[in-house]
C-alpha cells in the first residue's frame, strides 16, 4: 500500500468476517478474507518500506516487461570491424574480428549501454558502449552480401572487458546483462582490457572511434530497430561501404614514427597530437608532409609549432573535405592548410616571450593523457612553476606532465565487479618502468606533486644535456635531478624514510609543488626552534609552523610583488602568514614581531629532508585576504546530527537568500557585482570591480546582450553548485589558515582571529562561541565550539600585531585543537568558523584519536621501481572519493544517521585514505560498507546525467529537503565558430576607427568608459597614436584571441567533436555543460580558470607596461578601440572586458596622483 491510511481504508472496505466488499478468484469464485497481520513485521522490511518510494505496480510490471523485451531483443553478430571514417564516405577496415555465431549485442537499459559479448573458449570478451558516447548510429543492408550492418561512431572509445567463459546459448537463456551473477568468492571476474587481442591492441590508438558490425540472422534488423527506439537512438539508415585501405598499416606507421624525430621536437608533438586525437589520419598528415616542411622552412620552429596547433582545432572546426570538388580530398586538405597557414598570426607572447612575459614564474607546460586506449596530447600551457623547473628555466620542453584518466576524461573509477589493475600495470607499468616516446622523443618517469597524484597526474622527463654549476656540460635524467634534491637516507628524526616508498615519493615530492621564487637568507638569519608540545610528548601544538621577522616578511612580499602581476596589483595588504619550501622544510611562517632584523625560525615538525644546497624561500601560499566560509553537504548532515540551534530554518535561510541574490543580480550591476563579488565569479577578468564601476557611473540596466548571458551562466553556476553541493555562504563566516599562538596569550579552548582585505580597512575581530571545523568533515568530533576572544586589550601581543587574516590557537591544553579538527595541522591546513549563533552545534562530541597512521615499508631502500608500484597501486586503492559519498548515503539511509556504526567505521576509513599518499597503506574496498539500502540512493544523489533509470528515494535529511527546494533550469548554450582573424589591426585601421568614433559614445557601457577617459586624452590618442603603441595594442590583441581559443578548445567536457567552451563561459569562469561526473567538469573549470588569468594579467601586463596612470589610461583606451574593430571576432568582448579594467584602474591611479602629487603633475604637464 502506497500510504498506511490507504490500508486502512481497504481494511474496511474488505477485512473482517463480514466485509462490505469482497474479491472472489479462482473458478469457483472463491472469497479472499483480510485482515491485519498478528504477527509484527520484520524491522528490515519496516525499515525498507519507510525508506523507499511508493511504486505503482503497473509501472514496475510495464518496466519489467521491457527489461525481459530487451533480454530477448539480441542482435547476432558475425564480424566485427574497427577502423576510419574516411572523408569519401568509406568505412576502411583496419581491424576485423570474425564471431559467426558466438557474437550477441544486446541493451542493457539499466547502464543505458550496448553489450557486445563475444564467446571463446578460454573467455568471453565483450565491448561496452554507452548510448551518450555514440555521436552517430546507422543501420544499413551491405549491398554486395546482403547483411545488415550496424555503424557507430563515438565521441571517444568504448570499454573492453573479458569474463569467465559460458556457452552462447547463456546469453539466450540467462540475462546478457547481469554483471553479479559473475561475480566470485574470491572477487571480481570481469577484467577491464586495453583491447581485445595483442592484433587490436596495434590499432587501438589510431582506430577507436569507428565501429562497424556485420549482423546474421532474420531478426537483427527488426531487433536492433527495437532497441534504438526504446532507447531514444536515432538511428539512420546511411549505407557504409566497407574498404581495406590499410590507413594505419604497420609500414606507414613506422615511416612515421620515422618522420617525428626529424623534426623538431615543438612541432612533432603538435604533428603528432593531430594524428592520437583523430582529427586527421596519418596517411592524411604524409599528404601535408611537404607543407609542413615548407612552413618550418619559410616561418621557422615557433611560428610553425603555434600555426600547426591553430590549424588542429581549425580542421577539427570545418568540414573543409567539402570542398573537394574534383573529388581529391587529398588536395582540399593542403588547400585548407594553405589557406589557415595564410589568415594565421603568431601571437606576440610566442615570438618574444621575454619582451612581454607577465613576471610571474610560469613556464610552457606540455601535457599527454594515457587512457585504456590510446594516448592524448595537449598544449603547451603556462603553468606556475617549482623548484625543479625554475632550475631548468632553459630546458623545461624536456618536461611532461602525464595524466591516467578513462576514455571520457575523468578519474578512472573502479567498481566492486570489475578488476582494473591489470590494466593499470599494463598501460601506466610499461612507461613508469621502461619510459614510452611521444613525438619522436623518449621520456622516463621523473616524480609526482602531492596535488598531481591525488589528479592521477606524474611527471616525466626526457634527459638533456646541461651546463652545471661548474660550467661543465653534464647529462640532466630524473636520477640525477633526485639526487640533486637533497638526502633523503639516514634522517635523523625519519630513519626508516627509505623504507616506505610512499612517504620517500611525498618527500620528492615538495620539490615539485608549485612556488613562486622569493627572496635567500643567509646563515646566520635562520634559526631553529623547538616545537611546543603537550604533556605526553607525542603531540604538536606548533606542528608544521615557524616564525619570521617583520622585515623578512616586507622583503618577502616586495619580491613576490615585483615578480607577480597577481601580487602587486591585486594584493593589498602584507601577509602575515605565508606557507613556504626552504631546503628540506615546509609549513607555515607566521610573523613574530618579537624578532629584529632578518630572521626565520624553523622547528624539527618543518624538517622532512636534508637540503642544505639553496638558501631561497620558496612560496607556495600567502593569505593576505579572508576567504569566505562555504557550508557543504557533509557538514550539514554533521551540523543536523549535532542538532545545530537553528534546526532546518537555518540552512534554508541562507539558502533563499543566495536564491534572492541570483534574482537581484539581474536587475541591475550593483547586484551582479555584488553576486560575482561572494560567489568568485569572473575573477580572471574582475567582472564584479568592472559591473561596480559601471554601476558607480551611472548604468542601471544590463543591456548589453554579452554581459547579459555572462551572468546568465553566472547565476547557473551558483544555482547548480546550490543544487548538487550545498554550497551556501555564511555571512560572517571566515576561511583562514591557522597558525600558532607562540607567545601562550591564549588559554585552551580560546582562539584569535582578525580578517581584513586591505592596508587602513577596519578589522574585523571575532568574539564569542565559534564554531570551527576543517574539510573534509566526516566524524562527529570534527565539529568544535570554542571561544574567540574578540579585539584584544591595548598593549597585548595581537594589539601590536594581530596575525591578520589567519587563526590563531592556542598551544596550551591536554591537546592541540587542530589535531581534532579531521586531524589537521599547522603546515597549511585552512579551517572554517563562524560566531552565527544558530549554525552552532548543542551537541558536542569527543573528537577521533586520529593517530599517526601505520607505514607500509618494505625491507630495502625504496628504488624508482618500489615508487613506480607504489604510484600503480594508488590509482586502483584510491578510495577517498567512494568512502566519502558511502558515509553520507548511509547518514542519510539510517536512522541514528551520523552516529551509525557504519558512519563511525567510515569514518575512520576517510582518516585511513587520507594518510594514504604518504603512508602507503591503502583502504581496501571490501572493507567499505555497503549501503543501508542496497540499490537505492537518495534523490539529492542523482546525477545531472542520468546513466540509467536508476533508483531515489525522497531524502528526509536536511540536505534533500534543500536539494529539492532549488528549480534550475540549464540555459541554452551555442557552441562558438572561430571565424578567423582580418590580421593583425593595422595603424591606419585603428586611426580611422578613432577618426569615426568621434570620440562619441554610442551605447550606456561606452557612455561610462568615455567619462574615465578626459576629452583630451582621447583627442591626443587620435592625433598622437604611435604606430609603436598601435602594434602594441593590436599585438595584445591577437595574442589574446589566438591564446583564448586554445583555452576554449582544451577544457570542455562534452566529447562531441569540435566541442569548445564559448567565451561567456571563459569569462564567468563555469562550463555549462551537464555531466556524469561533476568532479572532472570541477577539475577542468579549475584549470579553464587558471589558464584565463595568466593570460588575462598577461595581457593587463602588455596594456600598462608599468607606465603611469596617465600612458596606461592612453593604451588602455586604444586596447579598448581596437575590440571594437572585429566585434564578431571570438575573444574580442572579453578582451574589451580587460582594457575596461584597465581603464577604470589608471583612472583610479590618476586621481590619487592628482589628490597626493598635485604640484608634480603640474609641473609634468
């Protein structure tokens, strides 16, 4: 019964000895009697029927009648073909494999994917393609031996698995589809393959998008038009002649592994990234062999690499075969070439990077991604750099970061039914161990980032020769550049470093985190102090954490701002605490204004190795500005759990009210500035200061149709992270790393805490209960209540120096606080709190031991093999993810919710996973629970692309009642065409723009920017504009446009051809697009964001060139002109969004000169 009142009723109607009603069966029409049970139910069942949603039985027998549909709706295959779609509408054959009779394809409804199992002796082999990978599917009669033949084409390739063998009249009588009747006492019997024989194995980089299946049997037409219509398929009826044209045979692939090492190395990996990513065959790349050389012979290697990976997206862009007239679609394609080769322009940053590099360390940062299939390669991109590469500044092409990933692009996830690791062992084995080659040049496996490991991410490196520090010319390899990073062997505090290869990566490790270079110390500046323990001794109160100097920290900051865009204009005031690499330390530094001069104090929990070589504080983070405090899904369901005061009211509170900021955002700039300004929208472009200037002059209405979709996709963005995350604000919530209070002013259970933005703003002191937790949240102790003790008493030590923008705890108590917050540390650790009443906890839990986890070691020294193992295991027993999601499902599905035994063994599996990257022992899945409800989640956990039917329940829990209260609606998107550029702006192209301009705005936006430029200037940029500042700005121009659509090209998440981000969603800083997996679109949008502000400071950089406010506002206003010239030209309206900034910038600079330097302005005009 649907309701318990519906069973009631029933019960009066037809229970009891003399029912109102009866129902007679059966022949002799035989009354059923009812009435309620006497026996009480089982609590399972109880617990199952409150849990899961009411289905109407007519529906789950309609679903069930089409599940036995299509257990019986199999299609006979008799040949399986991989190959090429050629541009001649040929299929060519580069792989066959006969299955005549022992080949099924069926549907499997529930994964919404095609199954295509084919039956050997030994096992069965079978290919997996899901139904929103297919970009085309046909059905077609071949003409010559009258079979159907069924064509796919795929947006990327499909997966191969082997099972245990079974006769093919299984596949008849059983269920094609069910993958646990496979299963074993032992394990999982499905194994996932690279292909399915060492012949495909040859193919499969090249030939894995192109599928075409020969079918046998009177009913494969008839069933596989069945299948397509109930799965939504369109289906079209193109016949695809079929040719052995030999594309990628093994003689033209030698030639052309051949050919790569001839060139040079920039443009055989632009070469080659063509040819792995299937825009164009190898047999087509040998037709524009002699192009490609003609180009290097006439434009040289930099302007040759950077039009080879224009041309890339181009072609992939244009369906320029088309144009094949005489029917050689060989000649299209070097006519297509020549005709890109002829609109194309270097960009200024390539052709002279020293003239106009930003200052900030960054360097051209090459990319592939190894998948079960093939690999992919991706850039150069600048990345911000690390120790090992700023050493190398001069070699840093010889460097590559390489990525494991799935076909699809993300993490590469395994389940409970399917073995992975001989998968990985073969696919990322075989280079970690012997090295691989790309492009024509061999690389071996160099080291990994603590952040590129957990993003399934290494470094390799291919050995160069170098001058050293003698001048002398030496062989740089990864042995060498490891042993030059320190001592790793007989640390004193570690002695059994070595030993765990875990740990002995983690420590290479440091040298590769990204920093910016700041200032060397000598000596006799560096001291060395004692960490302040508790009573026992085993614990830290200063774990991770040092000191500095006032002044070392002012030359710290001075460095930093000379060298960043990022840090001298955005940065406004000093930090007082950094997070640092110097020699073999990291952590923290906090300023001691007890200590004169130069100085850093270092303690033994900083001390990882022995690096005595460099004296250079390298920095990895500043925190010279709070942060705002999100909450998230675990932490509400810890907050419900520890019954927070506010109740639900609370949550739903904060939640309308970022619903109420999306509807306001659209009413005028004021709000969308103030929207951009909580939510980090548009930060690369610094939407929410241009929206606020704009609203300061005097524009009301969001007129302009750009700006308009901008916030559109703005406001998606912070609904769908509302929806899906639960991320809502906390007014007066504070994200701020801790620090320690080494003068003992606090006593235990207090904390300090002051933020402020900028130099001369008034602090904010925080007072009173304050909760205080640190992600991930996960156990019921994770949430704290302590007490801040709010503006400190003139004279005492955070009066003379408040530590602004960290929090300070206290080293007093019977243990640190931090190592109760989900066992955090001082080294870097960022911690939330907030003194909103009604998000503070009443019950308060004991928090988990998080003990020192138990190392993994072995009984030698660890070798790059024992670090190659190590790296292979972790991508298979990285568990974190799953153990998270398991432990908020089963909050959600039990009734003591977080205090459920399963949550508190989940709990101590997260605290496990997460010491993993440096224990080295892994959380192994068969010790995760189960959920509560086999087979059913809460609604708040469907995807936003559903890959199956799937079953929800409605989620009583705090977070599916928020969940279900947001509508969001996903805006349309049209995907971008990259028209190409008229060239480079010329001089006189520009004059007569400003000659037509009149210097008259047209529109309210440009009404706004004219006002910040006087009359005089924009007259004295007409009659003065230099052909130099001309070239300038038109090279910033092009540079910036061609350098955007490489960026919207290499981050999108869809898989369909010529997929790119438009530039509205480069601009806010979100990728629309829905996906299976948020996490991968969460990674590429942060990489999309870091990517568009280094070129966006770049071009800033170009614009000013470090001229006063009066030149800057000169060029800043051409650069905004010169937008105007190609309005449809992709790129052109959010560079314009760069030379506005800049405009409002230099006139903000000019009135502070005039207000502070009147007389020396005078005297210069």
């Amino acid at each position: 019964m649907a309701l318990a009142q519906v069973g009631q009723h029933f019960l009066r109607e037809y229970g009891g000895k003399r029912p109102r009603k009866t129902i007679r069966v059966g022949a002799p029409g035989r009354i059923l009697a009812f009435e309620l049970s006497r026996h009480e139910p089982r609590p399972e069942l109880v617990y199952r029927l409150r849990q899961l949603p009411y289905v109407d039985p007519k529906q789950a027998e309609d679903r069930a009648a089409l599940l036995a549909q299509l257990r019986t709706r199999l299609v006979s295959v008799s040949t399986i073909q991989c190959g090429w779609q050629c541009r001649d509408g040929v299929f060519s054959v580069e792989y066959e494999k006969y299955c005549s009779g022992i080949g099924r394809l069926g549907f499997d409804d529930d994964r919404r994917q095609f199954r295509l199992r084919i039956h050997e002796e030994d096992r069965n082999l079978v290919i997996a393609i899901r139904a929103s990978q297919i970009s085309a599917a046909s059905l077609a009669l071949d003409s010559k031996k009258g079979s159907p033949t069924i064509a796919f084409t795929l947006a990327y390739p499909p997966v191969y698995e082997s099972e245990p063998p079974t006769p093919v009249d299984f596949d008849d009588i059983f269920d094609l589809f069910d993958m646990t009747a496979r299963r074993t006492s032992s394990g999982p019997s499905r194994v996932r393959l690279s292909a399915l024989d060492d012949e495909h194995r040859e193919h499969t980089p090249f030939s894995s998008l192109a599928f075409r299946i020969v079918c046998e049997g009177e009913y494969a037409v008839e069933n596989f038009k069945w299948i397509c219509a109930h799965a939504h398929i369109s289906l079209h009826t193109d016949f695809l002649a079929a040719e052995y044209r030999d594309i990628f045979s093994a003689e033209l692939c030698t030639i052309y592994a051949a050919w790569l090492p001839i060139l040079r190395y920039e443009i055989a990996f632009q070469v080659d990234a063509i040819a792995r990513a299937g825009t164009l065959s190898i047999e087509e790349l040998f037709f524009l062999r002699n192009e490609i050389e003609e180009t290097i012979e006439g434009n040289g290697t930099v302007w040759t690499a950077a039009f080879i990976r224009y041309f890339a997206y181009q072609a992939q862009d244009t369906s320029w075969y088309m144009i094949a007239r005489d029917g050689s679609y060989y000649r299209a394609l070097q006519k297509y070439f020549k005709f890109c080769r002829g609109m194309f322009v270097l960009p200024v940053s390539q052709e002279n990077r020293e003239m106009h590099k930003t200052r900030e360390d960054t360097f051209e940062c090459y990319h592939a991604r190894i998948t079960p299939t093939r690999i992919l390669l991706d850039g150069p991109f600048p990345e911000r750099s690390n120790r090992v590469m700023r050493k190398y500044a001069g070699y840093t092409s010889n460097f590559l970061r390489v990525s494991f990933s799935d076909e699809n692009g993300a993490q590469y996830r395994f389940d409970r039914d399917v073995d992975g690791r001989s998968l990985i062992y073969e696919r990322l084995g075989e280079p970690l161990l012997h090295g691989f080659e790309i492009a024509g040049r061999r690389f071996e496996w160099l080291a990994y980032s603590q952040s590129g490991l957990k993003q399934h991410s290494v470094w390799f490196m291919a050995p160069f020769s170098a001058h050293d520090v003698k001048g002398e010319v030496a062989t740089v390899n990864a042995e060498t550049i490891i042993a030059d990073l320190g001592t790793f062997h007989n640390i004193p505090h570690d002695p059994e470093l070595m030993k765990c290869p875990a740990r002995y990566g983690a420590r290479i490790a440091q040298a590769f985190t990204t920093t910016e270079a700041a200032v060397e110390v000598e000596v006799e500046e560096v001291f060395l102090d004692e960490d302040i323990k508790d009573s026992t001794g085993r614990r830290s109160f200063t774990d991770g954490v040092g000191t500095m100097s006032e002044e070392l920290a002012s030359d710290i900051w001075s460095a930093l701002q000379n060298k960043s865009v990022r840090h001298r204009r955005y940065g406004r005031c000093m930090p007082k605490a950094i997070q640092i690499r110097f020699q073999g330390y990291k952590g923290m530094l906090s300023l001691d204004y007890r200590l004169q001069g130069r100085a850093i104090c270092l303690r033994p929990s900083m001390k990882k190795f022995e690096a005595p070589g460099s004296m250079m504080i390298e920095v990895a983070s500043v925190f010279n500005k709070p942060t705002r405090f999100y909450l998230n899904r675990p932490l509400i369901m810890l907050l419900e759990g520890l019954q927070v005061r506010g109740g639900y009211d609370i949550f739903k509170t904060l939640q309308d009210a970022v619903i109420r900021d999306t509807k306001e955002a659209v009413e005028s700039f004021q709000g969308a500035a103030s929207l951009c300004e909580s939510y980090g929208l548009g930060p690369a472009f610094k939407l929410s200061s241009i929206f606020s200037n704009l609203a300061k002059f005097g524009v009301q209405a969001l007129a302009d149709t750009f700006l308009r979709q901008v916030l559109n996709f703005g406001i998606y963005h912070v609904l769908r992270d509302l929806k899906y995350r639960a991320r809502i604000p906390v007014p007066g919530g504070y994200s701020l790393v801790g620090v320690a209070d080494v003068h003992g002013y606090l006593e235990e259970g207090q904390v300090f805490a002051c933020v402020s933005s900028q130099e001369g703003e008034e602090a904010i002191y925080l007072e009173g209960p304050t909760m205080i937790t640190r992600s991930p949240t996960i156990h019921p102790g994770d949430v704290q209540v302590v007490h801040a003790i709010g503006r400190p008493p003139s004279g005492s030590v955070f009066d003379i120096e408040p530590l602004t923008n960290s929090v300070v705890f206290s080293t007093k108590g019977s243990r640190p606080l931090a190592s109760c917050l989900s066992g955090g540390d001082l080294d870097g650790d960022v911690f939330v709190c907030t003194t909103m009443k009604d998000l503070l906890p009443t019950v308060i839990c004991k928090p988990a031991e998080y003990a020192v986890a138990e190392r993994r070691t072995i009984d030698h020294k660890s070798t790059r093999e024992d670090l190659a193992d190590f790296i292979m295991e972790y991508l298979y027993s990285d568990n974190i993810g799953i153990i998270a999601s398991t432990w908020l499902i089963t909050a959600d599905q039990s009734d003591q919710g977080i205090f459920d035994e399963n949550c508190m063994t989940l709990a101590r599996l997260q605290s496990d996973a997460a010491d993993y990257p440096k224990s080295g022992r892994p959380v192994p899945l068969r010790d995760i629970p189960r959920y509560k409800i086999p087979g059913m989640k809460p609604d708040w956990n469907a995807p936003e692309i559903a890959d199956g039917p799937g079953l929800f329940y409605e989620s009583r829990r705090y977070i599916g009642r928020l969940y279900r209260e947001v509508r969001l609606a996903v805006p349309r998107v049209q995907q971008p065409t990259f028209h190409p550029l008229d060239g480079v702006p010329s001089v006189k192209a520009i004059l007569d723009s400003l000659r037509q301009s009149k210097v008259v705005a047209r529109d309210p936006i440009e009404i706004a920017i004219s006002s910040q430029v006087p009359t005089s200037i924009q007259t004295e940029v007409l009659a003065s504009t230099t052909y130099r500042h001309a070239k300038d700005m038109s090279s910033a121009f092009v540079d910036y446009v061609q350098t955007l659509r490489h960026i919207s090209a290499s981050f999108g998440v869809s898989h369909q051809r010529a997929s790119k981000l438009t530039e509205e969603e480069l601009v806010v800083g979100t990728i629309v697009a829905q996906s299976s997996q948020p996490r991968a679109r969460s990674e590429a949008t942060s990489q999309m964001r870091e990517q568009t502000t280094l070129l966006a400071n770049r071009i800033s950089a170009m614009i000013t060139e470090s001229h006063d406010g009066k030149e800057s506002l000169n060029r800043a206003w051409l650069a905004y002109k010169i937008s105007r010239l190609q309005p449809a030209a992709f790129g052109s309206r959010s560079f314009r969004l760069i030379a506005m900034y800049e405009i409002f910038s230099a006139a903000r600079a000019i009135e502070v000169e005039e207000k502070f330097f009147p007389r020396t302005l005078q005297h210069t005009k």
